[in-house]
C-alpha cells in the first residue's frame, strides 16, 4: 500500500457491530500493533496512528494472522485491506499461508484498496480458498460501506455440526 497516514483508510468506528476480540497486525512490518482486545478506542488509535513504509508483506502477515489466531477459541475470521502486491514476504510463500489459513479454519475477507500498485488476482485466491469474501475499494471513502458488508456476512453465518454414524476418517464431508 502506498507511503503516507492510514487514517483515510481507517473506517471501522462507522461500522455497528458486535463485542469480539480484535486485533492490529501492520502489514508493511508483519508486527502486531495491538494484541487481540475488546477495547475498541485502543485498535482504532492503532489504525489511525500507523504509518504505512511502502512495502507490503502479504503472505507473511496472512501466515502470522493465523499463527496469532489459531489458539482462540470460538468464531475466527479476518479482515484483510491491502493492495494485493506482496513486494516484501521473507518467510512465507502465498501457499504456505493459505494453507495455515485452512488449516486454521479461518475464512480470510480481504478489501482490495486501489492504489499504483493494485492486483486483485492475489486478494481472489486467498478469498476463495479461505472461504472468505473479495471486495474492491476504489478509493478510501468506500470501505466503510464494505466493511459494514462484511460484518452483515459475519453475523449471518451459522455453522451446524453433527454426529455420523460412520466411522471417522479424517476428512471433511460437506453436507
């Protein structure tokens, strides 16, 4: 994502939505700048205090997100806003991440802001296969109405479970 304030970007105190642990991971430096909190003040300040440095680390910080979220208990999903050009992983390869992403369980929406460097090819794959969601945002001024269509997607989804007569194989069979 572009050099400069994310502030612009920064739309989740215009989105309603219900209590749940949140967390900041900047995506240029992989670091958390939040750890997961309910104190919502505290991840907007993160947002609206973080500068981004030009680069953007896609697969490491995907790879990290899950990393952090795996041991929580409960509903887990993320909320992804890049521009979709990892310029600057080390670590991990965009196989590597989606495949602890899955492993996880974790469903990955990502919110594609347009920018110089912009590819949406990258956001559609870990969307997809994460079982999350792609939208694009043509500029900064549309992310709160995707943000809010985001947690609308959250908050309507179920998940119904149940026992098999069959003997456990390993696998997942969708019903």
């Amino acid at each position: 994502m572009a050099k400069g304030n994310l502030q612009r970007a920064n739309r989740l105190q215009e989105v309603e939505r219900k209590e749940f642990e949140e967390a900041v991971l900047q995506i240029d430096r992989v670091t958390r700048v939040v750890d997961f909190t309910l104190d919502r003040s505290a991840l907007i300040n993160a947002i609206n205090t973080s500068q981004a440095a030009g680069g953007t680390a896609i697969h490491d910080t995907l790879f990290a997100a899950a990393e952090a979220i795996a041991a929580k208990a409960g509903r887990k999903a993320i909320v992804f806003l890049t521009d979709g050009k990892d310029t600057s992983s080390r670590t991990h390869s965009l196989a590597q991440a989606l495949e602890r992403a899955q492993v996880v369980g974790m469903p990955v929406y990502v919110v594609g802001l347009n920018s110089p460097d912009f590819t949406d090819g990258p956001m559609k794959e870990i969307a997809g296969k994460t079982g999350g969601d792609y939208l694009f945002a043509p500029n900064p001024e549309e992310l709160a109405q995707l943000y809010g269509k985001v947690q609308k997607q959250l908050a309507s989804q179920y998940r119904l479970t149940f026992k098999s007569r069959s003997s456990a194989d390993g696998k997942e069979h969708r019903v």
